[in-house]
C-alpha cells in the first residue's frame, strides 16, 4: 500500500513538472498581434518616409521647372577623374553643351586622379546645393560615403559610364559593359590579324598591350583584352605597361616596346589616348611599314576618329560606346544628358539607368554593333 502511495506520488509530481513546463513555454512565446503590429508600425514607417521622399522629389522638379521658365540658374555639378582623356573630355563638353542648350548651367570639376580631391569637389557641390551631380569616379567605393550624403541632401547623382555596387541607391547614369569592351577590342584586333597575316602560325604574332590599371573600370578592359589574346595560339604578348593614360605615355610606351622586341606588330589600348600616342610613334618612324601594324583602341574621340579615317595611319579600329543611331548621328555623352535630364525634369523615377551600345569604327569591315534596344526611346 506504502509503495502505491508513493508511486501515485512520484507521478502526481512528474504530472506538476509537466504542467509548469508547458505553462512557462506558453509565457515565453511572442503574442502575434504585437508582432503583426511592429510590422505593420515599421511598414507604415516606411511608407510615410517613401512618400515625404517622392514629396521632396516632386518639389524639387517643379522647383527646377519653374527656373527654367524663368530664367533663372539651375545648376548642374559635373565631377570627372580627369579632363586629359580625350573621350571623357569631349563627353563632357557635349554634356554640358546639351545642358546648357535647355537653360541649365553647368560647373566641371575635374580631380586628375586624386580622390581625396573629388570627394572635396562633390562635398562642395552638395554645399552649393546644385541641382544635379554627375559624376565619372576613379573609386566607386571610395566614392559611395560622399555621393550618399548628396542623396541625403535630396540631390540626384548620375553616374557618367559607370555602374556602382551601390546603384540602387544612386538616380541613374549611362553604364558601360567594360568587361565586353575590352574583349571586343581584342577581337576586332584579331579579326585585323586574320585579314592581315592570314598564314600566322603559333606564336608568330607578337603583340603589346596598354592599360591603366589604377582605375577599377580600365582594368576590366585592361583583363579582358589579355584573357582573349591568351586564347589565341598565333598571340605572343611580349610587352604590357598598366600605367598609360596619356598620349605622350602612348608614345613612349611604343618606343620601348619595339626597342624591347621589334617583332611586336599589333598593340591594343584600353583607351583611345595612348592608342593616339603609339600611332605618333609608329608614323614618325620612316623605317617601319605602316601595313604591317596595326593599333586598336577600345574607346574614341575626333582626333582617333580621324586616325582610322587617314589610310596611312597604322590605327585600324575605335570602339564606341554610348547610343548608336543607325543614321550615323554619333552624339559622345547623350545618353548621360537623357538619363540626367530625365531625373531632372522628373520624367523617369529614379533610379533609370541606361545601358550603352557598343559598336566599332574601323578601317576592314569589322563593323560591331551591341545594340540595346532599350536606347531606341531617346530617338523616339
């Protein structure tokens, strides 16, 4: 009888250890309706701050409107890593031309590879409270802390060319594929090649490659251009310089290689100004046969334009990038003024990014075009 007692016992208290358990469980658990109310308070927090931003927005376009109908400054800042690279520069004076066409004024700052320097331009132009920025980065990253305290301030930023890890949180901008840039130029260089030395066996041609690898942007192209080269068995590439950012860089970068190994017949250039700077070089040389060389640039301006054009220029093929119109109306930089003037004038929401075409000007017949067709609306 004691043993049936002191079992019925021993379970009683297991049965009350059960029960106290299960009970502080329940205490521990979160009420839902409080957790379905902290969302739906955050969701709302969210909401009213979208909608206090898109009001600050709104203002800020009918603000710039009413200026411009009555003449009075609406001011565009322009940041650039520098103005010696022919490209960029003639993409910023048509940006500031296609600005100033409309009432806009625009004011450049260029930094000349200093970002220290930048980031005190940009910080400038957010205490003027410009009505834009543009702005073409050596360091995106370096970049970021400084341009967000620009949306911060309610003011757009557009990226000339360049699409950040944080473009999301930027207005928009004109973006270029660098990586199929760089591998473009080296096709069209190889297709010159197939034309030219038809009967080239392996490692017949010698080649040289100049880069600017300072800058995250030129690298990629810098890579890519050495990743196709490297495919082809018949490429030996005997001289590469990442520093050359210059024409008169480009030229002596050129001399060096034909004095380090005078079978290099092809260079290619990341950028059109040392593509312009080895053109000099190879011309002023009455030695060499112009036909058997051949300089490709993966970029543009009128002065490299004027190259391919020359029969006796040594420089075969120019890689645009931008918004191609099929009637050959090449405007340098309109695709920046579309998407900048767009957030402007708040005729897209933000962020609107434009993607550029990519297409060739060359002297045999490669004739690339990337065409997005996307772009087709800023001809529409």
């Amino acid at each position: 009888m004691k043993k049936l007692l002191a079992l019925c016992m021993v379970i009683a208290m297991l049965l009350g250890l059960a029960l106290t358990g299960c009970s502080s469980g329940d205490s521990a658990q979160a009420d839902p309706t409080e957790e379905t109310a902290e969302q739906t308070a955050e969701e709302q927090n969210t909401e009213e701050q979208d909608a206090d931003e898109g009001e600050a927005a709104s203002d800020r376009v009918s603000d710039v409107k009413a200026r411009l109908e009555a003449g009075e400054e609406v001011l565009i800042g322009y940041a650039v890593n520098t103005l010696s690279n022919p490209a960029l520069k003639q993409t910023v004076d048509n940006v500031t031309g296609f600005f100033e066409e409309i009432g806009c004024t625009v004011s450049v700052a260029a930094c000349e590879g200093d970002t220290a320097l930048m980031i005190s331009q940009v910080e400038n132009f957010i205490e003027m409270n410009v009505d834009l920025i543009i702005v073409a980065p050596i360091d995106q990253d370096a970049m970021e802390d400084t341009l967000m305290k620009a949306v911060d301030a309610g003011i757009p930023v557009i990226f000339n060319g360049q699409y950040p890890s944080y473009a999301d949180q930027m207005s928009g901008g004109g973006a270029t594929d660098y990586t199929e840039l760089g591998k473009q130029n080296a096709y069209a260089a190889l297709a010159w090649v197939d034309q030219t030395y038809p009967d080239a066996g392996e490692g017949e041609i010698h080649v040289a490659v100049l880069g600017y690898n300072n800058t995250y942007i030129f690298k990629q192209i810098y890579d890519a251009m050495i990743e196709v080269l490297e495919e082809d068995s018949r490429i030996v590439i005997s001289y590469t310089g990442e520093e050359h950012n210059s024409i008169d860089l480009g030229y002596s970068a050129a001399e060096e290689a034909l004095t380090m190994d005078s079978d290099i017949r092809l260079f290619l250039c990341y950028q059109d100004s040392p593509g312009i700077g080895v053109a000099n070089y190879l011309m002023s040389r009455s030695d060499l046969d112009m036909d058997e060389f051949g300089v490709f640039d993966a970029s543009y301006s009128d002065t490299s334009q004027q190259m391919v054009d020359d029969e006796e220029n040594p420089t075969r093929s120019i890689l645009y990038y931008g918004v191609y119109n099929s009637d050959d109306d090449i405007i340098m930089g309109y695709n920046i003024f579309y998407a900048a003037k767009a957030i402007l004038l708040g005729e897209k929401e933000a962020p609107f990014w434009i993607l550029d075409d990519i297409w060739s000007s060359d002297s045999f017949g490669f004739d690339l075009l990337i065409d997005n067709p996307e772009n087709n609306e800023i001809y529409g």
